[in-house]
C-alpha cells in the first residue's frame, strides 16, 4: 500500500503544484489588470464625462440654432422687395398706392360678423393710420426719391430701415419732435396755438432750423435747404395739406390731437399720438418683416385680380 501510495501522491504533486501556481498567477494577473483598470478609469472617467459634456451641450446649441428663426432682413428690403410688383428693381407710386390699397382692404370688417367690438376698435386704428399713410405717401415718396426719376430704388427705402431705427429708444426721433414742438412754440407755454402753427409754416427762419435738424437725423438730401418744401408741406398737413392755410383748416386739422377741446396741443398729447403712432408703426414693422419676403415670392398681392403672374388675392 505503501508502495502503491507513494507514486499516486508523487502524481498528485505533479499535477496541484503547476495548477496552484497557474491560479495564483492568474489572481495576481486579475489583480493586476484591475488595479490597471481602476487607474485608468480614475484617469480617463473624467475625461470621457468631459467629452460627454461638450458633444451635448454642443447638439443643444445646434438644436436651438436649427429651432430659431433666421434675423430678420431690414425693413427697407422688405419693403422694397414686397412693393416692386414687377421686379424691375425700382418702385413706383403706382406700385406704392396698390399695396396700401390692398392693406386698407383687408383691415375692412366683414359685415356679419359675429364677435365683440374690440376686433373692429384694432382694425379702424390700423385703418386710420393706414389713411394717414395713404395721403402723406406722395410726400413721403418725394421726399425719398433722392435722385427724382419718380421711382424709388433699394438704397432710396433704406431710408425706411433709418426711420424705424429713429423710433426706438435714443433714436433720435422723440428729441426730434421735441424741438420741433418747441420752435413751433412761440411764447414757450408748452401749447401750441393755432395761429403759432400758421406762423411756424410761413416763417423762414423756424422752416430752416427745422430743416437742419430733419436732415441730421435723416440726411436725404444733399443739404438742409432742399428739404424745405418737406419741411412747409408737413407742417402745413396739419391743415389738410391745401393750399389754403387759414384758422379754420389749422383748428379743423388740430382737432384730432387736441383730445381736451381747449384749441391747443400740448406736449402730453403729442407724445400720447407719437407713442401711439410708434407703437403702430413698429407692429406693422414686424409683421411685414416676417409675412413680406414670403409675399414678395409671389410677387404681391393683386386685390383687383392683375398683376400679370403675381400672387392673386380675392375678398
């Protein structure tokens, strides 16, 4: 037995010894490699969160940039894209008198309608001012048709894109107005009269200060001198824009400024129209920006069912 014994534990040997050492070299390994894994993870963790962090804050960029609107083009592109009716670059009164004509139209209530007041209230403010936009446009068009071939170009409307900028807070439009009031202000009682109002658009010396004060916030001419007519013409508006300026045309013309009745316009009234005014102008402003170039693309509206291929558009 012994004997026998002997050779089957010298086996046994043979066989454990090379099998413990192959174990305890494969733990070692394993510890090894994963005392290598935990260092490379404490190393690289950070980076690969790092990495993490940049790819997603860099897909939230782009997934706000794709959501956001493309900027607005200035509003005397627009414009002139909308109102060149026949894209040959240039835009006439004609053109100009068909689009107001197509927005006063569409500001109309639809007789039926149902619904409250307040709709129609906001469409005859639009309409108001659209009317007052409507017999100032001849002016306005001379007044930007710098070159006077009777048609108006894209760099004559960028005057339009000053204008809205003139609007808005240090603009240069409210202390425009305020020195206007305040040459046109005789006695410095903060109230304008209707016979300083007379005077201020048969006086020389107020017409060319206004003049120059008009031309360095909108220099459309090449000197103040040539917007003198402007000048007369928007102060003789007042009474109509005829020929005649007497007290009964200036009082006529006050009367929708003159919310108290007193025959006077004071600095508080003309800044309530003005804000008004403003606020309806920049309203218009975005819309046009945002609905024009997609109308431009059709070539504009033709309320009267002209316009050669241009988009059709039938109340």
């Amino acid at each position: 037995l012994l004997l026998g014994w002997h050779p089957l534990h010298h086996c046994w040997h043979l066989i454990w010894h090379p099998v413990r050492r192959l174990n305890w070299l494969s733990l070692k390994r394993t510890e090894n490699i994963m005392s290598i894994t935990r260092c490379a993870s404490s190393s690289i963790l950070p980076l690969l969160l790092a990495v993490a962090a940049i790819i997603i804050s860099s897909s939230s960029v782009h997934s706000q940039q794709f959501q956001q609107p493309p900027p607005s083009q200035p509003l005397g592109d627009v414009l002139f894209q909308l109102l060149d009716k026949d894209k040959n670059q240039k835009v006439t009164l004609d053109e100009v008198n068909s689009q107001l004509n197509m927005l006063e139209m569409m500001f109309n209530p639809v007789e039926g309608a149902g619904g409250d007041d307040s709709g129609n209230d906001e469409a005859n403010e639009y309409k108001q001012l659209l009317s007052g936009v409507k017999s100032a446009a001849p002016t306005l068009f001379n007044l930007l048709d710098v070159n006077s071939n009777q048609s108006l170009s894209k760099s004559e409307l960028a005057h339009v894109t000053k204008f809205e900028k003139a609007l808005k807070k240090g603009g240069g439009m409210r202390e425009l107005l305020r020195d206007v009031f305040s040459l046109l202000d005789e006695n410095a009682d903060e109230l304008l009269s209707v016979e300083e109002i007379m005077d201020g658009s048969a006086n020389d010396q107020v017409i060319t200060k206004l003049s120059t004060r008009v031309h360095e916030l909108f220099p459309l001419r090449s000197d103040a001198d040539e917007l003198k007519d402007f000048v007369t013409s928007s102060i003789k508006s007042i009474a109509g824009g005829g020929a005649v300026v007497d007290k009964e045309s200036v009082a006529k013309g006050m009367k929708w400024v003159d919310d108290d009745g007193d025959g006077h316009i004071s600095k508080k009234e003309v800044a309530k129209y003005y804000n008004l005014a403003g606020k309806k102008f920049m309203e218009i402003s975005k819309t046009i920006k945002q609905l024009g170039p997609m109308l431009a693309m059709f070539g504009g509206m033709d309320m009267n069912g002209g316009g050669g291929d241009g988009f059709k558009m039938d109340l």
